[in-house]
C-alpha cells in the first residue's frame, strides 16, 4: 500500500481471565506499527462479566467496566466503540483473552448459541459490507464466525472450540504457533496464539504474521 494502513484494534479489558490478553494486545499494536501501520484503540462501553483474580484465578467481589479496563492497555488513547466508523480504517482486529468470550460476546458460557455485543457485530459487519480485512487472534476468531456468514478461521487445536465454531457455519482448519488462515473470499486472517501452549515470543510471532496477512488482504 502506498498509504499507512490503519487499524481500528477492539480490545475486552484488561487481562487473560476477564478481558483483553495482554501480551497479544501489545504484540498486536507493536506489528502494526512495525509493519509500518497506525492503529486506534476501541472498547465498548459495557460492565465487564466478572473480575478475576488473575494470582488465584478466583472470582473477585468487584465490578468494573471494559471501556475503562481496557483504557489500561491503550495507555488512556481509547474510543467507545458505538463511535467506529468503517470509512475511517482500513483494517479492524480483535486480539484474544476470555473477555472476548465473556464480554465482547456469550461464548464462554453460551457457545455455538453465543450473542456478540451489539457494537462488536456492528463494527465488524460494517467492515464486512466494506469489503475491508478483519482480523483476530486466539478465542476471538469464535466471534467471527459467529458474525461473518461462511467464515474460515482457526483458533488452534481444540477440538470443542472447533466443533463450536463449525456448528457456527464456519470453517475452522487446525493450525501450529505462528500460523494463520486467510479467508480471501471474506478478507478474513486468524491466528491461535494462547489457544496453544505458548511463549510470549510465539505470541510476537502470531500477531505479526496475521497483520502481514491483513495487510497484503487490503
């Protein structure tokens, strides 16, 4: 491209547990900028499902918000996501962590039947009808399928989180650290990263190798 690709980066809080993982969240804005793109944050403005303490990985008597959680990650450069605009980006990409199956969509508890947030559907819908790449990385490829008729993604190995994603109308392709599967048809790249049993310099790998993807999708 001739131009800087920019990428609207969807995050679901602030740690593995409850919100956005953080080391696939850093790798992800660190290869988009090392791939020469720029990159805005956004995160709903919604009560986060539960806290967890990420020490014992026990339920916390807490209450907090994902737009404030993951302003952590962004360093406070955020946006609410009812505020995206399709025309203003070229790429959107969602890195993993279980918000993105608590609180970006239901599928940690509701699975193949899983709702994904209103917001979250509509950004990556508009992108979609755009004809523009989406991208996601470890369990957030889940709401990919959930949302994009006739998607191929991957989220790694496991088998039920395969089989849920099929029952989605999907079509998942197992895959190894560092590899991603491109949707060409639906501008689609999707990486496992902590879906397998991974380094951070594993992670580093994922998440550059799916920008590139997206990139050269653009």
């Amino acid at each position: 491209m001739s131009k800087q690709p920019k990428f609207a980066v969807i995050l679901a809080g602030s740690g593995v547990f409850d919100g956005s993982e953080i080391h696939e969240s850093v790798m992800t804005m660190y290869s988009i900028m090392k791939n020469g793109g720029t990159y805005e944050i956004f995160a709903p403005d919604v009560a986060q499902y539960h806290v967890v303490n990420h020490v014992t990985g026990e339920e916390m008597n807490d209450k907090r918000n994902v737009f404030t959680e993951s302003a952590r990650i962004a360093r406070g450069r955020i946006r609410k996501l009812n505020e995206f605009k399709a025309d203003d980006f070229d790429a959107i990409i969602i890195p993993g962590g279980f918000g993105a199956a608590k609180n970006l969509s239901t599928f940690a508890f509701d699975g193949a039947d899983c709702n994904v947030n209103k917001d979250v559907e509509k950004a990556i819908r508009s992108m979609a009808n755009a004809n523009k790449p989406i991208g996601a990385l470890c369990i957030s490829p889940v709401i990919i399928a959930r949302v994009v008729e006739n998607a191929k993604i991957t989220i790694g190995q496991d088998q039920t989180t395969a089989d849920a994603v099929q029952q989605m109308g999907a079509t998942h392709k197992t895959t190894d650290h560092g590899e991603v599967v491109v949707d060409t048809k639906n501008k689609i790249a999707t990486t496992p990263c902590y879906m397998l049993d991974a380094t951070i310099m594993n992670i580093a790998d994922g998440a550059n190798n799916v920008v590139k993807a997206i990139i050269e999708l653009m």
